[in-house]
C-alpha cells in the first residue's frame, strides 16, 4: 500500500500533487471568473489623536464593468468623519462626489459613474478612535463587495500561481532526476 512513496514512485506522487493543486486553481478561477466582484484592502493608522484609514478598491471581475457605483461610509456615531480623500489610479476617470462629510455628519460616499475590470482606485478617511468603519456599496447591478481573501486572491492572480505551480514541478522533477540519477548510478 505504502509503495508509492518510494523513490522510483516519486515523480507520479509528484505529477499527481500538481496537477491536483492546479485544477483547483483553475476550478476555483472559473466559478470566480462569472462573479461580478469588487474587492477592498483596508489599512488603519493612528496619527495623533485621530486614525487614517485607506479603502484600497479594485474591480477584480475580469469581463464586467459596473454602472453608477456608491462606495460609502457610516459611522455609528456623528461627527466620527473628519475628511475623505481619493486618489484615482489610470486609467480610471471616476466622475465622484463626495455628499457628506466632516464633522456634522457622519458618512462619506464616493460615486463613480462605470468602473472598468481592473480599476482600482483608493478612499483615505480620517476619523476618531473608534472601530473601524465597512466600507459599504450601493449599485445599479449586481455587486459583490468582498474584503481581500483567497478567492479575490486567485481570482487576481490565477496566471502567476499557474506559472509558479509549473515552474515547481518542472524544478522538483528535475531535482529529482539529478539525485535519482546519482542513486542509481552509485555501485
């Protein structure tokens, strides 16, 4: 039962391992790949007596632009919100407004009128000492807004892990065919 982990197995045991890892790759990619997805990174920093906070925003769906997008923010608390700042990356064109904010309301909102596959763009608040604030979207189709995971992750970078997962296999069988070779060629 156990003689597949023997050393002549090896390279079967091995091309078994990668072809598994990719299909699931490319199994989870393809149900990703229908999905209308957009997904955020949050970073918080404390400067003084207030935090920064950046909502890095990306398009990941790679065939589906979105129409008359509001990404927001709402604080449980009024004046939470001090300041909203964008900061567009190319070759996005956001048409945005800013509704509210400061220190007599408590929410910020962004509105881009068609966000394209792969744009991305950032929202940098600075609010009080308080828990961090969701980012939130309201649209005219059918979004999903999903925090930065393993499947916005593969869904970002299937061509890289595929390329990587090749790369391995192809080093570890030729490793394996050098200390193989030196094996057996011993007396």
């Amino acid at each position: 039962m156990w003689t597949i982990f023997k050393a002549d197995k090896f390279p079967y045991l091995l091309a078994a391992l990668f072809g598994i890892l990719t299909w699931a790759t490319t199994h989870i990619a393809d149900r990703l790949i229908n999905s209308p997805i957009i997904k955020y990174k949050t970073e918080e920093k404390k400067v003084g007596s207030h935090v920064e906070v950046v909502y890095h925003i990306k398009n990941v769906s790679k065939d589906k632009a979105f129409e008359k997008i509001d990404f927001f923010l709402e604080a449980e608390n009024p004046d939470t919100i001090y300041c909203l700042e964008r900061e567009l990356f190319p070759p996005i064109k956001v048409n945005s407004t800013i509704d509210t904010y400061g220190t007599s309301e408590n929410t910020a909102n962004a509105h881009i009128d068609r966000f394209q596959p792969n744009e991305y763009f950032d929202m940098k608040i600075s609010k009080k000492l308080e828990k961090i604030i969701d980012l939130r979207i309201s649209s005219t189709s059918t979004v999903i807004l999903e925090e930065e995971n393993i499947e916005t992750f593969i869904l970002e970078y299937e061509s890289e892990i595929l390329l990587a997962i090749i790369v391995i296999s192809i080093l570890s069988i030729t490793i394996y065919a050098i200390i193989f070779n030196k094996v057996s060629s011993t007396p």
